[in-house]
C-alpha cells in the first residue's frame, strides 16, 4: 500500500479549562524535516511530540502547530490595583523629597513596573498534558488517514502510467522485422552506390550480422517488462516505498533511453519518445510517496 507524504490532521482537546487545537501537516522531503510549535506552559511536551511525531509520520516536511485558544476572558491580563497604587504613591514621595516635579502621566512607567499587571494563569497539570498527548496522537491518526487516501489515487495515477509503458512496449515489437530489413538495405544501397573496386560479400555478411545484432533490443524489452512488473509489487510491499520507486524509474529510464539509441526507426522513436512522456509523469509524482 502506497503513503503519500501530503496530509494533514487536526484535532482539539481542553487543557487547563481552555480549547487546544493540534494542527500537522506535511510535505514532500527526502527526509524528515519536522518543526514543533508549543505555547507557554507546554514546552515540556515539545520533545515527546516530536518523537511521536517522527516515529509515525517518518518522512516529510512536518510543522506540528499546538495553538492555545486566547479568547477566553480569564486569560487577560489584570492591573493589580494595590501595586499600582503602591508605586504611584513611591514614585509622588520620591519626587517630593528630590524637589522635583512627578511625571504627568505615570502610566506607561508604572505599568512595567513588576507585578503591576498579572494574569490568573496556571500551569496546566499531568492531565492536561495527557489530553494534549492524546490530541497529538488523533491528529496524527487523521495525517495517516489523508495519507492513505493520496496514496490510493497515486497507486492508481502508477498503475494507468506503467500499463501505458507495457502497452508501448509491445507497440514497438510491430516495428522490428521492418526495422531490421530498413537497415540491410540502407547499408546495400549504399554499398552499391560504390563504383569503384569491390567487396567480400561474405565478409560483409559477417559484418552486416554483427552490426544488426549490436542494435538487437530484446534484453532492452525484456529488462524494460521486468522493471515494470517490480515496480507493481514494489506498490504493493507495505508502507515506505517511495525511494525503491525513485531507483526504479532509474532503472526503467535507462532502458527506454537505450531503446531509443538502438530504435533507427521513426515510428519506433517517436513510441519511445511517448514511453518517455509517461515515465517522466510517474518521476514527478513518486517525489510524494513516502
């Protein structure tokens, strides 16, 4: 079964009386590129998300957002009136026994002052930390699950391409006998044209034969099936395909390339030219297979 590496997964939780929200997402990367983003208070989950987080998702570029929801009235801040107060009445006697004036408008001095303003926050508790765990693992349950089904619809974009490719092959088997009677009588023809003196017919017989079967293709086709054959089972071989595959569109380039080096045939390379077009359709998409 194919993974792709895009996806995305959300899920929410409550923790310390206020609504979390796990966000993942992810794209293709050759390796895991993963980046952690946790609110105040909740840093110390960073690294075990982080190993969750790499040990399920394995590769891709990851960003995994916790977002505390802020809206809620006891998360603003509070003036603490009475150390306002305090201040202020430090800040009017100390300039009374410098002789001096005091500052027209304390405010923004006095607001920086420490404990001046507070918030009623609290460090959220083992079960908090739980709930968030918990979270983190459902959205990485929902990242898997987009995962499967992008997978699914590149196994079947795979499976249309390589039976194009197999259907090409066999197109270019029409083409062979004419192929090879082409070549003989372009090399007769222009030996013919030759006025002047003669040649060993039967040499050139061996020769003629050497050279036809350096342009022979049959281990190019039959390489060419076999690598189409290993790239379905490979589709089929449990999860982390994704770099087999890249090796074995390798491997299949090769062999249409020298198919076409060899083709010195014009309907047979412009087949080739086609088998090209669909393996470098399949290259593109094996970039997002896990």
């Amino acid at each position: 079964m194919l993974l792709s590496m895009t996806g995305f997964g959300k899920a929410t939780c409550e923790a310390n009386g206020k609504a979390l929200t796990v966000e993942i997402k992810s794209l293709n990367s050759k390796q895991l590129d993963l980046s952690v983003r946790t609110p105040s208070g909740y840093r110390e989950l960073e690294i075990d998300v982080r190993n969750e987080v790499q040990r399920r998702v394995i590769r891709g570029k990851v960003e995994c957002t916790l977002n505390l929801d802020s809206s809620a009235k006891d998360t603003l801040q509070q003036i603490n009136t009475e150390a306002f107060s305090a201040y202020l009445k430090q800040l009017q006697d100390t300039a009374k026994l410098v002789g001096i004036a005091p500052p027209e408008d304390p405010w923004a001095l006095l607001l920086k002052m420490p404990d001046v303003v507070r918030s009623d926050y609290q460090e959220p508790d083992q079960a908090d930390l739980d709930h968030v765990r918990e979270a983190v693992n459902t959205a990485i349950d929902r990242l898997i699950d987009f995962r499967i089904q992008e997978g699914a619809m590149l196994a079947s974009i795979f499976n249309e391409k390589i039976s194009r490719i197999e259907q090409l092959l066999e197109d270019i088997k029409r083409y062979e006998s004419e192929r090879i009677e082409t070549i003989k009588s372009r090399i007769t023809d222009s030996l013919e044209r030759i006025t002047e003196g003669d040649y060993d017919k039967n040499r050139f017989e061996q020769e003629l034969i050497y050279y036809i079967e350096k342009l022979d293709i049959n281990e190019e086709k039959a390489r060419l099936a076999n690598h189409c054959k290993y790239f379905r089972q490979t589709m089929e071989d449990g999860e982390g395909q994704g770099k087999k595959l890249g090796f074995i569109t390798q491997e299949i380039g090769r062999e249409i390339n020298t198919l076409g080096s060899k083709s010195n045939h014009t309907l047979m390379q412009q087949t080739v030219v086609c088998m090209k077009d669909e393996l470098e359709q399949i290259k593109e998409q094996v970039l997002n297979v896990l």
